[in-house]
C-alpha cells in the first residue's frame, strides 16, 4: 500500500482514539488537533489550528502551562502526568492529564501533546485523600481515647487506693474495743476519704464529659449559693480540721449562676489552697456580688510562688504544678477553669507575697 494510503487510516485512528492529540510549534501555535480535543472543548478541528494553544485551557492552567510546563520542555524534551483544565466553549472545563515531548530546535521544533481525561482520576484521589483524612481523624480520637482509659486507670490505681485502704483501715480499729473519742476521731476519718474520693470522681467525670464534647453541663439557679459555697467550706474544714479557713460573704445581689458548680469551683480552689498553702496561715475565701449579676470569688493562701513554668500551664488537665508528693489528681484547677468559662468569666491568678485565685463572672454572663 502506498504511503498516500496509509495517511487516511492513520488520520482516522488519530480522530476516534480516546484522548486528545496536539501538534504546536515553536512558538506554542497549534499546528493540529484531533477530533476528540475538538469535541472536549467544542470547538472545530481547523479553527483550533493556528490558535495560541493556551486558548484551550482554563486561566490558571494556561498560566502553569507556560510557565512551568514549557520550559521543562525545553529542558529534558519530555513531560508526563501534568494536571491542567481544558476550558470548552460552553464555560464548563475538563481535567486533564497531559504527556508531551518536543522534537528539533528553533523554528522547527515541533511539540506533541497527549491528553487524557482525569475527572476518575481526580475523584480517586480526591477520595484517598478523604480516607486518608478519616482515617488520620479515627486514629486520632482512638488515641485521645485510649490516653483518656490510661487516665481513668490511673485514677482508679492511685488517687482512689489511698483513701480506701484509709476507710478501709479505720474500719477494722472500728471493729475494736475503742473509746468514743477515738471512734469519733476514726468516723471523721472516713468522712474526709469519703469526701476526697466523691471530689475525684466528680473531677474525672466532669474532666471525660468536657473531653469527649459534651462541655461541663449548667443548671441555672438550681439552689442558693451561700449554702453552696459554706457547704463547700465546711466540707473542706471537716477533712481537715486543724486548717483554718476565714470566710467572708458578701453577696448582696441576685446573681444568675449553676450553684452546684460555683461550689464546686469554690471547693477545687479551696483544695488547692490548702494543699500548697503555709499551714501556719489561714486560707482566705471572699465572695461578693458588687453589682446584679456579677460574681467574685477569691481565693488567697500564702506559701511558695508558683514557678514561672507551672504558671504557663496551672489550668491543663493532669497538671500538679510541681508539687511532688501532693495529693490529687491535677484536675482540680482545671475543672475550676472550666467551670468559670461556662459562666462566660474567668480565673486570675496573682502570685506576689500571697497566691491569690481570684474567679470573676460579669453581669452579662
């Protein structure tokens, strides 16, 4: 068969194939097109022929196609796998993945392009890329779910042996022939583990509900709140009661608030207080209302400043401010945090002579 004959057939396997064809020269005008490039953009075969062969791209790719596309080019004579978009007639666009070389130098250098569709393509990755996020995004959350089993052991492992082997031993001396004072001495005992471990346990709760989403939950006006925080103190005076706590009530105005929570608040910076305050001074609590709606509490205990490197993070979970041989868990500043946020105010601390935490709820909270 001749040369002349074989043309024809080899055109129209050039025109059916299942990508597009491009012939540009050197100076990036289209020397030829095939058919299925033709229908992609909706535009005739000829009139594509002696156009900038960027016409055919949408803004961003015509701009990667001449500025980062055509000098490789020139650099190594072969491209592969470049992703671009063809801009159709019609306003939609098309990706596209492109493969070219260049054959020749000056003006008869003569540049082939082959372009495949790439929407599968594009979805596919765009869909390990999904997978990939759910996947990073599931791992994740087993990870904080399993550090936050590894903190409830330790919860249970720890913090909670000592006051149950304390109950647990003042009930076999119960269990003796004793005298009421000792018996008295024994029961306020087990009051005050009692009490430590109901504080731990509401810590970690309050500490999981608040990790896991659900935020520390308020119930607005649910009781009065001078017999919450007097009960907090008094709660605190029995576990300890050779500590001595001056309080100063002052609360004159109505104030919209969780009481449970306040006194919770009021019980944690107490703890806090009488941990790592001098036992020789006295731990204060000042609690006033100076206009409607507005809440203070304070704080104060003398004792050693609070380093520069506990400050940065005196509210993060599971931090004891370096007090090795403390007890508790590190919750208790945190949760106390947590509790002035949800009542849109804040914690102030200031650490001079005497250590003051000082929990401000403004009046539009």
């Amino acid at each position: 068969m001749s040369a002349d004959g074989e043309a024809a057939p080899t055109r129209d396997l050039l025109d059916d194939a299942p990508c597009g064809f491009l012939l540009i020269d050197e100076l990036g005008q289209v020397i030829s097109a095939n058919r299925t490039l033709s229908e992609w953009i909706g535009v005739a075969p000829d009139d594509i022929t002696g156009r900038s062969v960027t016409a055919i791209f949408g803004l961003a790719s015509s701009v990667v196609f001449e500025t980062s596309l055509l000098p490789l080019l020139r650099l190594q004579q072969d491209v592969s796998g470049v992703s671009l978009d063809l801009a159709a007639n019609d306003g939609t666009s098309t990706p596209v993945m492109i493969s070219a070389n260049t054959h020749g130098d000056g003006a008869s250098r003569i540049t082939r392009l082959v372009l495949v569709k790439a929407a599968a393509r594009r979805e596919y990755e765009r869909e390990l890329i999904d997978a990939r996020a759910s996947a990073e995004t599931r791992l994740s959350a087993e990870q904080d779910h399993g550090e936050l089993r590894e903190q409830f052991v330790a919860v249970l492992g720890h913090d909670l042996r000592n006051p149950v082997a304390s109950m647990s031993s003042a009930i076999r001396m119960l269990s003796r022939d004793l005298d009421e004072a000792k018996k008295a001495e024994l029961l306020l005992l087990m009051q005050g583990s009692v009490q430590r471990m109901s504080r731990l346990i509401d810590n970690v709760l309050d500490f999981a509900r608040n990790r896991l989403g659900g935020g520390i939950e308020l119930d607005i006006g649910n009781g009065d709140l001078k017999s919450a925080i007097v009960q907090a103190v008094d709660e605190l005076k029995s576990v300890d009661p050779n500590r001595e706590i001056e309080l100063d009530l002052s609360i004159t105005e109505q104030v919209d608030c969780d009481t449970w929570r306040i006194g919770q608040l009021v019980s944690n910076l107490l703890g806090n207080a009488l941990v790592h305050g001098d036992p020789a001074h006295p731990v204060t609590l000042d609690v006033s209302t100076q206009a409607p709606g507005h809440l203070e509490i304070s704080v104060c205990n003398k004792g050693e400043p609070i380093p520069d490197e506990s400050m940065a993070k005196l509210f993060d979970p599971f931090e004891r401010n370096g007090a090795a041989g403390k007890q508790g868990l590190g919750l208790g500043l945190y949760i106390a945090s947590e509790i002035a946020k949800a009542h849109g105010g804040a914690i102030d601390v200031t650490c001079d002579e005497v250590i003051c935490f000082t929990f401000r709820m403004p009046a539009a909270a």
